[in-house]
C-alpha cells in the first residue's frame, strides 16, 4: 500500500481534532464497544456532497474515526457541531469539542463529514487536502512550532467537563508540561495546596466554587501565580468575572492558542518572538 500523501497543517491543532474525536467516540460506546482511527489517500474525481459541505475533485488525506456506539439521531446531526450543543446529561459536557473541531478543519480548507447507524455506530470522517508543494503562506506565516513547548512547569488545569480537562492534559504534556489537574474551584484550591503549580487554567462557570473566587483565593495564597481564565461567554464578561488572570481564552478554541499564552506568561527562551509578531 502507497504512503500517505503530505498534508500542510498545524501538528497541535490535527492533534486536537484527533484527540476530540477520540474522546467523543470512547463516551459514545459507553462501557463496551470499538473504537478504529484510519488514515488513507483519496483522489477525488467528481464532487462529493459531504455532511456539512461540498467536497471539490482533488487529492485529500481522509483521517476517519468510527466507533461502534449508539449512533446520532438524523434529525440532530448538524446540530452537533454548534457551540454549546451537546446530547450529554447536565455537567458531562458542554458540547464544545465538535465545534472546535469544526472550525479547524475548515482553517485548514478541509470537509468534515458524519455517517450514522442508530444502533450500530458513527464515523467521524476528515478530509484534508493533500499538499505537494515545499513552501507556503501557510508554512511561511506559521512561527516555529518548538517554540510552543514547555519547559517542564506545572499547569494546574481546572474545568468541571471530563473531556476537556482529558484534552487538555493530553495535550500539555505532549508539549513538556507537567499537568495537575482539578475539577471546581475548592478541588482545585486544595490541588494547589498540596501541590503547588507554576501556572492555572481554570473555566469560570463551574459547580461548588466557580473560577472567580477560586482565582482570588489562589493569588492570595500566591500573588506572582500566573492564570488563565476560560470560558464560554465574552471576553468583557470574562474580564468582569476574572479581572485577577492575566489572559482570558473563549471557548471553544484551538489548544496552541492556549500553549502560545503559557509561553508569554512563563516566559520564553532568549531571542525568541512573541507569537503575535512575525517572524
């Protein structure tokens, strides 16, 4: 079998869409079930209507997740990758991760696009144009991606939904970080205790005690503790609730948006560029 062909993207940001995929799959299948990650070439000749958009001839990397789960009603699939919409029971989620994956994909001028069984199980596929070419916009815009990694410190990762909060150390320790996390405000004050942290990312609306006061309570305990607030609602509103972080990330949103904000706060090599300047 061929080689799969190069795709030009951001290694964090497909790895996101993998990890949510994945995370989505695992709850769907509950406690039995199967769970195959495939990837393979596709050389498309004549469009294809896909779920959410028309997929024009070309060559395309298809990464597809299945799993053997209860499936997706029809009348909801497009439903699903909203903002907020979400089919899990109250406080198991918020539904952000399809939307994420969503978004990236289509920044990286692909399709997504579902296939459903009732009772037999859901596919996930992504399709992702192949790219030939040495050199881009893409790749000469993109600043060095090593500049994204942490240099052993340890975040403190604080969110009431299960998935993020797995993402979300999955993903800083696949870039150098060492990861604590919590899941409420008093959890994660206790955390913090016992274990101390060179930064928190920590969601405003959660159960027992919010991020607000869990912030005041963790920069009285340390007042140089570097913080960044997440939430769902706007950055004003965020800013209002939080005015002791220091950043204030939306949701949904990419992960190496929230790994460029660790390297500001922590500080960066010598002679390296914020990710906000060219380079």
């Amino acid at each position: 079998e061929s080689a799969l062909w190069p795709v030009l993207g951001d290694p964090t940001q497909l790895h996101q869409v993998l990890l949510n995929l994945c995370v989505n799959a695992r709850d769907a299948i509950a406690e039995t079930g199967t769970i195959r990650i495939k990837a393979r070439n596709l050389d498309l000749e004549e469009p294809l209507q896909t779920t959410l958009a028309e997929l024009q001839p070309g060559k395309y990397i298809v990464l597809e997740v299945t799993d053997t789960g209860a499936g997706i009603p029809p009348e909801i699939i497009r439903k699903i990758f909203e903002p907020f919409f979400t089919t899990k029971e109250i406080g198991k989620g918020t539904g952000l991760g399809l939307s994420t994956v969503l978004a990236i994909v289509k920044n990286h001028h692909g399709v997504v696009n579902v296939a459903t069984v009732p009772g037999v199980g859901t596919t996930f596929s992504i399709y992702l144009p192949a790219c030939f070419e040495a050199g881009s916009e893409v790749a000469r815009d993109a600043w060095d991606k090593s500049l994204l990694m942490g240099k052993g410190e340890k975040i403190l990762m604080v969110d009431d939904e299960e998935a993020i909060v797995e993402i979300a150390r999955e993903m800083l320790q696949a870039h150098g970080y060492k990861v604590a996390v919590a899941t409420n405000g008093a959890e994660a004050i206790h955390v913090y205790q016992q274990q101390s942290a060179d930064a928190v990312v920590i969601d405003l609306m959660m159960p027992k005690v919010g991020g607000g006061p869990a912030i005041r309570t963790l920069r009285e305990l340390n007042p140089n503790l570097k913080v960044i607030a997440i939430t769902g609602a706007s950055i004003e509103e965020a800013k209002a609730a939080a005015p002791d972080a220091h950043c204030h990330l939306i949701k949904p949103f990419a992960f190496d948006e929230l790994l460029k904000m660790l390297r500001q706060l922590l500080g960066q090599p010598a002679g390296v560029p914020s990710p906000n300047q060219p380079v």
